[in-house]
C-alpha cells in the first residue's frame, strides 16, 4: 500500500468474483474492509459476482466507495444502481467486450460511472480488445458527463488510445505490479495518458 501511495495511484480497484459469474475466485467483504483500515483512497468494488443485489450492503458496510456491476449479471441494473446509490455510495455498470452497448444504454441515467471491459472479466494478464474504444466513444456521445472507465490489458502501448477515446478511469494492473518500481510505472502510464488526451 505504502508503494502504491507514494507513486500516486488516486484510487484502487478491488476484483471480487464469485467463481460463478467468472470462473476465478477471489476475495469479498473481508478484504475490502481491511483496504479501508489502511487508506482513505477511493476503493473502487468490481462486483463480478452473481446476484450483486444481495451482497452490495454488505460490501457499502464493508467500506465500497463505488461498486459496479456487471449487466449480464442482473435482469434490472437501473434499480440495483438506484439501491446502490440509495446507500450513499456510486454505482457503476460494466459490460464485458462482446457484450453490446445497447445492453445498458437505458439504465446510463441512473449511472455514477460505466466501465468498458476491453478483455473478458476473470482473468489477469488478456490482451487488450479495441472494440472497448468504440463503445467509450459511444458512452461519451451519449452521456457526455458520466465518467468511463476501462478496465483490462491497460498499459504504456493501450493507455493513450483509452484517454484519447474518452475514458477518465484507467484501471492498471500488471502495467504497476508487475513492475519492480510503481512510482516509474505509474509516472510514465500517467504521462502516456496526459500525451493523448
């Protein structure tokens, strides 16, 4: 934590899966809160999980400052971000690649953020799908004032094109933590970022 706060990261993304939306299993409530004893960072909860409804309170107690969740998860994602919101806490809405963007455009509204997974939601280390470009363009044109975020295979190669897209959100994983030093790697993500946008 300390390395990360020292480079600069503004916020941290926290992957749950419930080896049932995904077929990874990670880790829940416990965890987040943990994250939150240690910093004052916005955490950001991705809920890949079935049933999202069900755990949300739980996860907002646990100290989830924005949870999103996944629309091939839930039959109604307006009214799970309405009782995400209801809580006090943002709501977002992802969608995985293949997924078209018409699956949420009626419940962006009701939307803090929408996050454009650009590989499949699961696994770490895929390689990046562009056609998560062409649906940030889409949201933008759409709902000029939601923030985007992208979320998979997000490096110093990808990064430029997701701001130049339009995305405010970049999440990075092995971009830092497969580096030996997070405060180059995130120096440089955020200057490759700021050069395109």
């Amino acid at each position: 934590m300390e390395r990360l706060l020292a480079a600069g990261v503004k916020a941290l993304h926290l992957d749950v899966m419930d080896g049932i939306f995904v077929p990874n299993i990670s880790y829940g409530m416990p965890i987040v809160a943990a994250f939150r004893k240690l910093t004052d960072l916005p955490l950001d909860v991705h809920l890949m999980i079935e049933k999202p409804q069900d755990y949300i309170r739980q996860f907002h107690e646990a100290g989830a400052d924005v949870m999103t969740i996944h629309a091939e998860a839930v039959d109604d994602v307006a009214s799970i971000l309405r009782e995400i919101k209801s809580l006090g806490a943002g709501a977002g809405v992802a969608i995985n690649p293949d997924t078209p963007l018409e699956t949420i455009v009626d419940a962006l509204p009701e939307a803090d953020l929408a996050l454009m997974m650009s590989v499949n939601a699961g696994f770490g280390g895929q390689k990046f799908n562009p056609v998560a470009l062409d649906k940030i363009r889409e949201v933008r044109r759409l709902a000029p004032d939601l923030l985007i975020e992208i979320d998979g295979g997000v490096n110093l190669d990808t990064i430029g094109r997701c701001t130049e897209a339009g995305a405010d959100l970049l999440v990075v994983g092995s971009a830092i933590f497969g580096k030996p030093d997070y405060v180059t790697a995130v120096r440089e993500l955020n200057s490759a970022a700021a050069a395109a946008s």
